[in-house]
C-alpha cells in the first residue's frame, strides 16, 4: 500500500490522485473546503514526489493497483478524485475495482491521445530554465501555476530540480500517444463529475464524450486553464461540492 498523504476531514473517504508531475501535496489548495465532506487524503505516484518506486516502466494497471491497494484500506467505498493523468488512473480504478468506488471527479482529462508522442513532452522539458536558482524563479517562471510547481521541485547544490526525472514521465506518457481508453470509459457504473478546463489542453469534446457515455455530468470552468482547481477555484469548488453533496449528503 503506498504511503498516503492526509489532508484532514471526518467520514467518507476521498482520494485524490495528481497528475503528471505532480505529487499529493499539489492538493492542498482545495484541502480546506473538501474536508469538510470527508476524509481527503492522497499518495505519490510511481516516479514521482518520494514515491519508492523509481527507475521503472511504469504503466497504467501499475498506478491503478497502487490506487486499488490505498481504497482496500478505507472501511468503505472511496470518492477519487483526479487531475488529468490521476482522472485517467480514477476512471480506470472505477472500472476494474467498481467495489471500492463510490464516485469520481476528473479534471480536464483525456482518454485518446494517439498520435501525440513523447516528443511534444520532451520539447516542453527542454524549454524550461531546471534548475531554478530559487523557489521564486520557480514561481515566476511558471506564474499562476507557480504554487503548483513549486510543490514539485527540491532544492540541490546548483538549484532547484523537479522532484520526477523526466525520462520516467516521458515513459509513462509515451503510452498515452499508443492506445485509448474508451474501453475503460465504458466499463464505469458509479457516478461521475467531468471538469473541463475552458482553455483545456485535450482533444475537443472529449470531456463532453466521456460523460456522455458514463451518464455523468460534464462541467467547463469558465477562464480556466488545465490546472482547473488552480487557475479557477471558485468555479471547480463549486461544480465539484455540488456533486459531494448529492454523493455524500453532506
């Protein structure tokens, strides 16, 4: 079972899975509001934060049994709750583990990116200035996702370095641009909130498509940019409590 991060709350569980690159701590922003439907906590996935497992092909069925094994541990079905890679990991664990989820949340995700390959990552990487002299660089650089990426990066002697080595993201995304997941969308009973990002960085109507075929509710954030509960608090606070509350009844 992987070491979980706890946010704080009373109740029914939430688990909350980040996305590429990111670590459990990224959601600490929204800590404050969704604990008061539940227990919130989260782990580091594979390649990244201080997860142990480094230096590995990791694949989607790996962070689904890593996900699978943290809502074995909960007394009762778990809310997940994912941003874009974690909302792919949170419709899969829907479908093969349909006993130990109550409902999910995706944020601005997508389940067919054939075609895009591990080079558009790469050139992304490449262009950024790693290391940061400081945490202020960190967060300037990256302006209002700034916060963000500060949560990922740890500082060594020449300066700040992201906490996951690209070339293991670079493994993990290159299976994206091979396959899709609709046969993964289609195998999700539970109930389910789609949050898509206004200025979303995934294939158009994708989202729309993916709660058409759950039966699920499909949300766009107006102003919003792909870190959706970053760049538009207010409006992914308030479709994401509309749904805990008709989940939970809290």
């Amino acid at each position: 079972m992987p070491h979980l991060t706890h946010f704080g709350g009373d109740g029914p569980p939430i688990l909350l899975l980040h996305a590429l690159m990111g670590r459990a701590s990224t959601w600490w922003p929204v800590a404050p509001w969704l604990t008061a439907y539940g227990r919130a906590v989260g782990f580091d996935a594979r390649g990244h934060g201080r997860s142990p497992h480094r230096g590995g092909t990791w694949r989607t069925p790996d962070f689904v049994a890593d996900a699978a094994a943290a809502a074995r541990g909960f007394a009762e079905p778990t809310v997940v709750i994912g941003h874009s890679m974690g909302g792919l990991h949170a419709l899969a664990l829907a479908a093969d583990h349909p006993d130990l989820v109550r409902g999910i949340v995706i944020e601005d995700t997508g389940v067919d990116l054939r075609g895009r390959t591990v080079e558009d990552w790469r050139a992304l990487f490449d262009a950024w200035p790693v290391p940061f002299p400081s945490l202020r660089h960190v967060r300037e650089f990256f302006g209002p996702a700034g916060d963000y990426f500060a949560e990922c990066v740890e500082e060594r002697e020449d300066g700040y370095h992201f906490l996951a080595p690209p070339q293991e993201l670079f493994g993990i995304a290159q299976e994206w641009g091979e396959r899709s997941y609709w046969d993964v969308v289609d195998r999700v009973r539970c109930p389910v909130l789609v949050v898509e990002a206004e200025h979303t960085v995934m294939p158009a109507g994708q989202q729309a498509e993916i709660a058409r075929r759950t039966g699920g509710t499909h949300v766009v954030v107006p102003g919003s940019g792909h870190l959706v509960h970053e760049s538009a608090e207010s409006g992914y606070r308030g479709a994401v409590e509309a749904f805990l509350s008709a989940l939970l009844g809290r």
